[in-house]
C-alpha cells in the first residue's frame, strides 16, 4: 500500500503504531524482504507491488555505507513471469550473494503458521536462517534446486513417453546426493543447536524428520518416481516437529523417552503455540550472534495482540539488545518504561 515512502529508524527502539490496514505489516516485510531477498507472507512476488502498478522498489541505507536495493517488476512489466533485480551499492548480485547484509529475526502472528501448517513452512523456517548464515548452505541448498527442477523434469518426460535415459539420471541423481548431503548435515547442526540451547519460556525439543538421499533410496523409490513423475528422496521433503514434555514441571524432563514427548501441533494449547515460536525466535538471534558476530534486527510484529503480559514483558527485556523495530495498533498497548526510550513513527490510514 506505499506508493512512495522514506522511514528513519533509531539504532535501538523504534515504535511503529498505525490502524490495520495502514501499512505496519508492509513496512516490517520490506524490512525483511531486504534481507532474505523474500517476503515471509507469499511465495509470489508480485503480490508485494502496489495494486495498479508493474514495479516495485525498496532500497535501504545501511549504517556501514552499504545500500541494498530490490526491484521486483510483474509479468506484465517484463512481458513474462516476474522477475527480481539485487543490488549493493548500485552493482547487480545475485541473491545468493546478496542475502545476509541484513539480518533480521521476525515475530509475527503468521508465525504461528510453522506448527500447524504444512511441512514447507516449517522448511522455509530452516533455509531462511541458514541460507542468511551459511553461504555453503546458501550454495548447496541453491544446486539442490536447481537440480531437482531438472530431476523432476525428466521424470515427467519418461512417464509420458516410457523411456528413461539412465545416463541422465545418473547426472542429476549424483547433484542431488552430494548437495542434499550438505543441506542435511547443515539442517541437523541448527536442529542440535536449538536442542541444546536454554530454555527458559518454554521447555520442547525438536524432532528431525530427514529425508535421507543416497543411490539405494532412489534406486528404492525408481518406480514410484515414475509414477508420480516427481522425486520422491530428498531435504525437499523433510520436516521437523516440536515435541513438549508431558509434565512441564517435571525435574527430570531431560530423561523424558522421545516416545513420551506430546507434539505441540497436536497437544498444546494456542497459547503454547505461541510460546514455542517465541522461544524459538530468541534461539534464533543467538544462533545468527554467533554465526556472523552481531546481533539480527528484531521485527516485532502485532505481539501486543498475540502475547499475555508477563511474556510480553520477557520480550520488551531483550529488545535493547539490538536494533528493535516493533508495530501496534495503539501506543497505549505499550508499557510507559518502553514508551520514554523509543522512537515513534506513527502511520495514517492511507500512504
């Protein structure tokens, strides 16, 4: 809903406040949307250009001289499918070169989505940290793509036509094997890291369901393939439950069995939901610190309206701990000690 627009924000706290519909939201997704190269609310680009028009544009001025750019142009800008341009400091990049310039970590009532909705949610979960982390992750994640498109096209072709050209697949299957590999591994280091980081809003663990790829699996899974003309094996099939433990105050929750575990999709309640994508985002700031060295931008998006007090208050404790953008719909949702220390930029109901 920005037809043209500039926002300064504070090196720390900066308060967004404005009706629904005024724009919090979009604001908060260019934010990310600069980062990731990707909006976390649609796979299709074009839904983030502005009703009536063929481009869109977001730049952002860094406070270590670089300049990100992305311009999205729809089919009917380029005369085809959408297309999307990346720049730093005017130069063209390709995604995987200009992803992690600016790293952002994302609490949204969205988020929610990641437990009970499907596995490729959950999947973009992982590619979207360890891509913005990892440039070998970013590089094997991106042939792994790139080869499953061409994998899943000759299985198309030898289901309609009833010849398979071996050698072919012999080509591809190995791309698959030796960039899956390294998606995986990569995959269960986070899965590790997020197992054996403290806990302290609330207690789960998460469980890998990895989709191992090797020649035996695919040569396993040959005639179903055909079948379905689509590969079968892979990380693009993996996904991941959060397990919690069946008495919260248990003392001995770490001898828990895994078959004792309750996953939360299923057992916990909409508010437990919640408290494990919390707790899940505040792992995740501490695994890019120590990945990259600093600290993500925190995007706090609507918790007023998601969160009780006492955990609203867990969060506002944090939130000086790096650069903090936060939205709501009204100032007085936000406690009087937070008011007095951040910067506030209040939008209309229309840009």
């Amino acid at each position: 809903n920005y037809k043209k627009a500039e926002f300064n924000f504070s090196k720390s706290n900066t308060l967004i406040v404005g009706p629904n519909t005024s724009g919090k939201t979009n604001l908060i997704e260019a934010v990310f949307y600069l980062g990731f190269g990707k909006s976390f609310r649609t796979d299709k680009d074009e839904q983030a250009i502005r009703f009536g028009e063929e481009v869109a544009r977001l730049s952002a001025q860094l406070n270590n001289s670089i300049k990100l750019e992305v311009v999205i142009a729809s089919g009917v800008a380029t005369g085809g499918v959408s297309k999307k341009k990346f720049m730093i400091n005017g130069v063209n990049k390709r995604r995987i070169d200009f992803v992690g310039n600016l790293l952002s970590v994302l609490f949204s009532p969205l988020d929610l989505d990641m437990i009970i909705g499907s596995p490729s949610l959950r999947r973009n979960f992982l590619n979207n940290v360890l891509e913005a982390t990892d440039i070998e992750y970013r590089t094997a994640h991106l042939e792994f793509t790139k080869g499953l498109r061409q994998r899943n096209a000759l299985l198309d072709r030898a289901r309609e036509t009833g010849v398979r050209d071996e050698r072919q697949f012999e080509y591809w299957d190995n791309i698959l094997i030796n960039t899956g590999e390294v998606v995986i591994q990569k995959r269960e280091e986070f899965i590790k890291f997020i197992n054996n980081s403290q806990k302290d809003i609330f207690d789960f663990m998460m469980i890998y369901d990895k989709s191992i790829i090797s020649k035996e699996r695919l040569l396993q899974y040959k005639e179903q393939e055909l079948g379905a003309g689509v590969t079968l094996v892979g990380p693009h099939r993996d996904d991941f439950s959060i397990r919690m433990y069946p008495n919260k105050n248990s003392p001995n929750q770490s001898e828990s069995k895994e078959s004792e575990l309750k996953d939360v999709k299923f057992f916990g309640s909409r508010g437990q939901q919640r408290l494990v994508i919390l707790q899940l985002k505040l792992i995740e700031i501490e695994f890019i610190e120590q990945k990259i060295g600093e600290r993500p931008i925190l995007l706090l998006d609507d918790i007023f309206s998601e969160l009780d007090s006492s955990h609203i208050n867990l969060v506002l404790d944090i939130i000086n701990k790096q650069q903090t953008i936060i939205t709501t719909t009204h100032k007085e949702f936000v406690p009087k000690r937070i008011l007095e220390k951040v910067k506030v930029i209040e939008l209309g109901e229309k840009i």
